[in-house]
C-alpha cells in the first residue's frame, strides 16, 4: 500500500494570515523525508471549505522546490473551470521545477458558484472534462493545437516549456459513480476517490468495474497491474483511541458542520429540496454529531497505528493502491504534525 498527504483545510485563523501554510508545507518536507509517495492539494473556491487552496499550480510550484522526492499531485484540476492551454502550461512548470514529479487528478466540479469563472461550463462539465483531459495530454506529449487568435484567424500553439515527463501521469476524481469508475479505466487513467458517499462494499464493486474497463482497453502493465486507486481517507493517529478521539473531536465536527453548510446550500437550490436556510441549529448539531461517530468509526483512519493496520488491510482487499490521508482538518498544526510520527509508523509497517 503506498501512503500519501492530502490537503482539504477548513480556514482556521489559529496561526494567522502568516502561518496558514505551515501545516502544508512543514508536513511536505516530513513526507518527502520519510518516504510517503505523494502530495495532494485540490481545488477549491470561495468557501473557508478548502479554501486555501484555489489553484494547486501555485502549491504544486511552492511544494517543487521545498521537497526532492516526494510527488506532487493535483486532487482536483476543475477541469470545465479552465482553458486546457492554461492547465498544461502551468502544470508543465511544475513539472520542470520538480524535475518530473506531476500528476494530475481531473474533476468535473460540483459547485454552482464555483462556476461564475466560466458559466458556460456548467451543464456540461462532464463531457468538457473528457475533452479537457485528451487535450491536456496531448499538449503535455509536445503536439501542437490549432485556435483562433486575437484576429479570428487560425494560430497553431505548444506548450513551453516542456514537460519532463513525456506521459501526464493522470487520474479521475469520483464521488462514487461507477460510470466514472468505468471511464476512468477505459481512458486509462487512475481513480481519485473517498468515502463521503459510499461505503467499503460498493467502493470494492466499483474498483472491479474499474479495473475490468481498464484492462479490457489499455490490458495490464508489466507488473500485472490494471490503472491505479487512491482513496482520500480522513487520518489522525496517536498513542490511544481515546485521545485521538478526544483530541479531534471538536475540530472535525466543527469541520463537518462547515462542509454540511457548504453541501447544504447547493442542493437546497435544486427544485425538490429543502431550504437549508430552515435548518435549526439543533438538527445540524445532531447530523454533526452522527457524522462525526461515523467518521471515526467507519469513514476514516482514526486511532492507533494497530488500529490504522486493520484499515489497511480491509482497504488492500477492497482493491485501493493508495491511502491519501486526509490530515487538515483543524487539529493545531503542532499537534498534526506530531501525529506524522505515528502515520509514518504505520507506513513502514504496511507501505509498498
């Protein structure tokens, strides 16, 4: 099982404008020191969910020259959000900066309001997405791309500078569709996934259609391998259950309140649905509440590093390659990184 870090913050002001990413950075440097495979910043927009992150491009370059080993990874792109010139260029500096240590997970996007960027984007996201991830690695492979310029006339255009990696290495994020599954295999990239909306047994029935539609299109690499699986997993380890317990409880549900305010307020904008404005506070209180049990019980990796082994090997059954662990959340820094030491424990006893 490889090991990586992802990063999803809820904006604290604990450490102030200064220090808001330190916890990214210092837990890159330990990463890259002890041997975990990557790390992943995603894309997110106008919410304090996730939002220090509205371009991993500009954290990807910040991690390039602060890490030597350690891969440095998009977890998403919002691909219909971008022109694909945009993404390959910038990713292609990237790349040169950490001489060939890229990769990219392509999303759909999700969030209405994330779209004033580019409205038109919207209704079609899934099938501009397709489209944006052929072209980007094309353009990333050196060939060229014929648009109108400035007068309307055709201009034919490459990317500069080029990647050092001839090959994008890409993945698919999925909420839990198993068509996205099943495309993913058949373009023959990986699959980004979680826990946030199916469980273990659907994630396994998913991972087999996956890995079906990859081998019957693209057959297996030379190790028997058919494409790859990164499961987002929130993570914590420590010393006990009961003071990991104790020590994330406040953080994560006041995390899971600020993600159910974000979910909440784009469904109930759909005909059919309720008003998460007429939500009382006691109810969110109670769903927080059941969320965050469900979260430490069954929906994360939570607890002793013995406890962590047995996620690990349900996880390894399941069909996953890849544990990205979740670990911004909203526990201080300084205790976070703390519990590197423990998550680097379980990686030694379990990693590839």
């Amino acid at each position: 099982m490889d090991f990586s870090l992802f990063y999803f913050a809820n904006d604290s002001d604990e450490s102030g404008d200064a220090g808001r990413y330190q916890l990214l950075m210092d837990g890159a440097r330990f990463a890259d020191e002890h041997g975990f495979t990557a790390v992943w910043t995603p894309e997110r927009h106008f919410h304090r969910f996730g939002g220090l992150y509205p371009n991993p491009a500009v954290t990807g370059a910040a991690l390039a020259v602060a890490t030597e080993r350690v891969m440095i990874r998009a977890g998403s792109v919002v691909a219909p959000l971008h022109h694909p010139l945009r993404i390959a260029e910038d990713w292609s500096v990237v790349d040169n900066l950490s001489g060939g240590r890229v990769g990219i997970s392509f999303a759909s996007g999700w969030h209405p309001a994330d779209f004033v960027m580019r409205p038109d984007g919207y209704e079609d996201r899934r099938e501009v997405m397709d489209e944006t991830v052929e072209t980007v690695r094309a353009l990333w492979r050196g060939e060229s791309l014929t648009l109108p310029d400035g007068k309307g006339q055709p201009a034919e255009v490459k990317v500069f500078p080029p990647a050092v990696q001839r090959e994008l290495p890409f993945w698919i994020t999925s909420a839990g569709s198993v068509d996205t599954f099943r495309k993913a295999g058949a373009q023959g990239g990986g699959i980004l996934t979680h826990l946030l909306s199916q469980d273990i047994d659907e994630l396994r029935v998913k991972i087999a259609a996956y890995r079906e539609s990859y081998r019957e299109h693209h057959g297996t690499d030379g190790e028997g391998r058919a494409g790859h699986v990164v499961l987002m997993l929130h993570t914590f380890l420590g010393p006990s259950t009961d003071e990991v317990r104790e020590l994330v409880r406040g953080p994560l549900s006041e995390y899971l309140k600020t993600s159910f305010g974000l979910i909440s307020g784009s469904i109930s904008k759909k005909p059919g649905t309720f008003d998460s404005a007429e939500i009382q506070d006691a109810d969110v209180d109670f769903l927080v509440e059941r969320g965050f049990a469900r979260f430490f019980e069954r929906q994360g990796m939570f607890g002793t590093v013995e406890q962590g082994e047995r996620v690990v090997e349900l996880l390894g059954q399941t069909g996953v390659d890849e544990i990205g662990c979740l670990v911004d959340f909203g526990v201080s820094t300084k205790q976070t990184l703390e519990s590197l030491e423990f998550l680097a424990r379980l990686k030694d006893r379990c990693g590839s």
